[in-house]
C-alpha cells in the first residue's frame, strides 16, 4: 500500500480505455461533487468524558472541545520504507470537502438566538459544549458533571440550530458518553418537560441520524483484579465514571425514571425503542484495538478498544463498523480515516447495499463430545480508500458466528454505503458522467471444533480458512438509463482471470433481482461443497431517500 494519499475520497471509478480523457485542445469539465445532490443538515458534535476538573478545563478551552484533534502515522510505502501520512481531524475534512463551516463567534447559543429565524446557513457544525459549567476556568464555582443536564442542553441547543438555520432535522455526531448523552436526550427528555424549556417534538422528529464512535451503549464493565481497578480509575478520572455502569444508566434513558432508580433484571440496555428512534438512522464505529489504550485495558479486556468491549460498542439493529482502532487518542477512533469515512459515507452516500449469507450448511453433527461451528472473517473495502471500512478478524476478537438465524433467514454480515463516483466526462463536455461505485467483500470461513468448551487443535490449521474469497461488486445504473434502477454487477475474485483494476464492470451483465428485490450471488464451487450447495451471498441495494 502506498503512503501518501491525495483526499479525492469519493467511490472513484478507474482510468481505462473504455473511459478515455478529455481530449486536449477541450477545457475539462469540473469533477462531479458526489455529495452535491445530498442535503446539508446542520451537525452537532458531543464529545465523551473528561474526567474530573483538571481534563475538563482542558477540554473547555478548546473551541471545538477535542475534535479538531488531528494526528500523523508512519505508513510503508511500496519500497518498504517508512513514510510520513496525516490525518487533518473529521471537523477539518468535512469543511474542506464538503463545504461545512463552523460559526464560532463569543456563546454559540447566545450567537445562535441572536439570530433572525431561518438566516443561519445550514451547513455548519456546532459543538455541545455541556462542559462549561463544570470547569472553574471561568472564574465561577465548577458544578458537578450530570448527564442528564447535558441531556437537556442538548434539546435545548437542538431545537435552536433547527430554527436559526431553517432545517428540519440535525445530525448528531458523538464520541464515547457523547453516544449516552445523545440517547438521553432522544429516549428521555423528549418525553418530559425541560422547565421554561418545553419540548414540541419527539427526538425523531429532531434528529436525522445519530453517528457514535465507541460508545459504551452496553455499558463498562470490567474484570477487576490485582489492584488494576485503581490504576485504571486513575487513568480514566472517578469523577462521574459510575455513570457507565448499566445500572446507572436506566435512570437517564428512561422517561419519567428517577436517576439511580435500579434497572429491572432483564432490561435491555443496548436497545433504542422504535418509538424513540429508528435505529436504520443510527451507525456505531466499535474499535477492536485494546492494546493502544494503556491501563484501562488491563481491566476491560482484549474484546474491546481498550475501554468499551465490543459486544457494548453499539446498539441492538444499528448498523456498525469495526475498525482496529482504540477508545481515544491520537490514533483512537474520532482520529482515524477509517471512522471518517464510515461517518461520511452514512452522512452523505446516496447507495447501499445490505449483505447477507444464506444457505449455509450446518456443521457436521456433534459427536465423541465434540462440536463444530462455522466461523467467519469479513473486510471490507472501497474502491479509492487507503484503509479496510469493516473488519471482523480472529486476530482483533471480533470474528463472526455463522449461526443461522431463528426465521431461517439470511446472516446478516454487513450494509456498505458508497458515494456517488468522483467522474470525468468521457467525451470533454460539460456533462458529468455517472458510473458505477466499487466495492469488495473479502470472506474467510473456518470450521472449528470444541471439546469440552474449549477448542480442538488437533486437525487446525493455523490462520489457514477453509475457504477464501472476494467478492467484487460494482453499483450504479445502466450506461442507457443513468437514472433507472439500481443495479450490481458482481463477480468473486478467484474467477476473475484478470487484474481487477482492469476488469470494468466486473462481469459481463448486471445482476438480476428476486422477487423481494434483493441479488444472489452463488458461492463458487469451492465453497459450495464445504458450506452447501445452495450457500450464496445475498445483496440488497437501494437509493437513500
């Protein structure tokens, strides 16, 4: 992989002989803005906990409370050298790319009602700045950090972005306790009065969609052991850190619930009700790097990004990526190219395509004790990004349980979401083009064998799959029908008897839907024999509304 990137982010389609230049004697038109036909909605950051006063006066005097944040990596290059790559921050690249600003100008609430209705422009970024009140750099008495507080500022702050700038609806964007503080405000204080401040509208009515990076939606819970508890307190801050436990948080995500009420035995943490919000609207990042936290680590676990397992990263029908990222820092998840692409592409990627298996055979039977299961690793990747957008590995504790589902159904694996292509027109006019969005699936599945609840080694293979292959699919319409139906072209790799680069479309013809719209795409024979003759992946796409 080479190290040094250009920022042309879009789903990029590749320069081949059937998409010839401009000629030169023509003026080139201007690339197509792949997100220009999407609505800019206002967008609010939350940030996560600071700990106690000392990190929250050093959050507080930063404008954009942490998310401007930017870091630099060593990647290696094709000649196997070190070299230098930066990363600017999310905030940074959604101004430049993406025509965002920010309004930053003494209060931001008190800018914002000093506003005519309707005069803010709505491509902006605000920061919740529920922090203030705790920190003693201002010269008054620091309250105590409550979320529930913060819950109710953000409504408030909510409510003032969609009037000051005319838009229906705003995105919230949130890191860590961020996510929680979100959550209260859509499944509590939209139900019940904020004082002088009354709500009108449902949180969903409010908010278009909700973007988390590591947030604790199933709460912290550690393995405590050797004193590391103390350790890990000291390096996270006691101040208010009782809020992560799933007890605790019942009181500030139930409506009418008193903060401390116990939680009942089987309520279900993770679990936003579709009353509330729709959980299509909500895309969770979970970071499955432990070891680049510190000592927090120690008492989480290696299931985790160093502070919030991955199995409480998300909530329950969420769509999710995992990245090999940890819970924060330099090189956490806010900072990474790989959550800033996911968070693009669910912000402004008019495609998607859901992925599923179906047709798996089972396993063989148990016998002699032993018991055997499917085990699957995906990534996966689009066409233009230096970075894997999903990956569920063995080597990061995320791999994926091939179970089939209780209805029978597919096994969901994943739903991708690409932007328009970035495109030249082929003939120098002024006419942008349209051509389809790459992207690949790379699978892996393993047959693995337990005796006695523990795994059988006798006949494995180490990092050796049963079987390997990807995926490759290209989305978009018809060259004669730019504005038609959907359509995917798809082929796996091992059947590809050329570079992929050079292979467009991927196969000779789009794929045909079945009767309830969705695409089948049959494992190769390979696989067929090991997982099942009818084994197949099954995809999905359409057009966000």
């Amino acid at each position: 992989m080479v190290s040094i990137f250009h920022h042309h982010t879009h789903d990029e389609t590749p320069a081949t002989p059937s998409v010839p230049l401009p000629p030169p004697q023509r003026k080139p038109a201007e690339p197509h803005d792949a997100t220009a036909d999407v609505a800019r909605l206002p967008l609010i950051y939350v940030r996560g906990f600071a700990g106690g006063t000392s990190g929250i006066d050093k959050q507080v005097d930063d404008p954009f409370y942490g998310f401007n944040d930017g870091s630099t990596h060593i990647r290696v290059g094709g000649d196997g050298a070190a070299q230098y790559y930066q990363f600017e921050s999310p905030l940074l690249r959604l101004f430049a790319e993406d025509g965002y600003h920010p309004l930053v100008t003494g209060d931001p609430k008190a800018y914002l009602r000093a506003r005519a209705a309707g005069s803010v422009d709505p491509a902006t970024v605000w920061i919740h700045r529920f922090y203030d009140a705790s920190a003693d750099t201002f010269g008054g008495k620091a309250a105590d950090f409550d979320i529930e507080a913060a819950a109710r500022d953000l409504y408030e702050l909510v409510q003032l972005v969609r009037e000051k700038t005319g838009a229906d609806k705003v995105v919230l964007i949130a890191h860590s306790m961020g996510g929680l503080i979100c959550r209260s405000m859509l499944q509590k204080w939209s139900h019940q009065s904020l004082g002088d401040f009354r709500p009108t509208l449902p949180g969903k009515d409010l908010v278009d969609r909700l973007f988390t990076y590591g947030t604790p939606h199933g709460g912290i819970a550690f393995a405590v052991g050797g004193g590391l508890l103390d350790e890990f307190m000291e390096d996270l801050g006691p101040v208010g850190s009782d809020i992560f436990a799933p007890e605790k948080m019942y009181g500030y995500l139930v409506p009418h619930v008193d903060f401390g009420t116990e939680a009942p035995p089987d309520w279900p943490v993770n679990v936003v009700p579709p009353e509330d919000f729709d959980t299509d609207r909500i895309f969770c990042v979970v970071g499955t790097d432990a070891g680049d936290y510190g000592l927090a680590q120690k008492v989480v676990g290696p299931q985790s990004d160093g502070l919030v397992a991955t199995r409480n990263a998300y909530v329950e029908g969420a769509h999710r990526a995992y990245v090999h990222r940890s819970h924060s820092g330099r090189y956490g998840l806010v900072n990474s190219e790989e959550g800033y692409q996911n968070l693009r592409r669910f912000l402004f990627g008019r495609k998607r395509v859901e992925i599923a298996l179906a047709g798996l055979a089972p396993a063989p039977p148990d016998a002699d004790g032993r018991r055997s299961f499917w085990q699957g690793e995906i990534q996966l990747s689009i066409r233009g990004l230096p970075v894997v957008m999903h990956q569920q590995l063995a080597a990061h504790h995320c791999p994926v349980t091939l179970e089939p589902e209780p209805d029978g159904g597919p096994i969901p694996l994943t739903t991708v979401f690409l932007l328009d292509p970035l495109t030249m027109p082929a003939d120098g006019s002024n006419t942008p083009v349209s051509l389809p969005s790459r992207y690949s699936l790379h699978l892996r599945v393993s047959r693995l064998t337990e005796e006695h609840g523990l795994l059988f080694w006798r006949d494995h293979l180490a990092q050796t799959a049963d079987w390997d292959d990807t995926l490759i699919v290209d989305v978009g319409h018809e060259a004669d029908d730019p504005k038609g139906e959907l359509r995917l072209w798809a082929a796996w790799n091992s059947q590809v008897p050329v570079a992929i680069a050079d292979r467009y479309p991927i196969s000779d013809g789009p794929l045909a839907p079945d009767r309830d719209a969705t695409l089948s795409v049959p494992l190769p024979p390979s696989a067929g024999r090991l997982l099942g003759a009818d084994a197949s992946l099954v995809l999905r796409p359409s057009v966000r509304e």
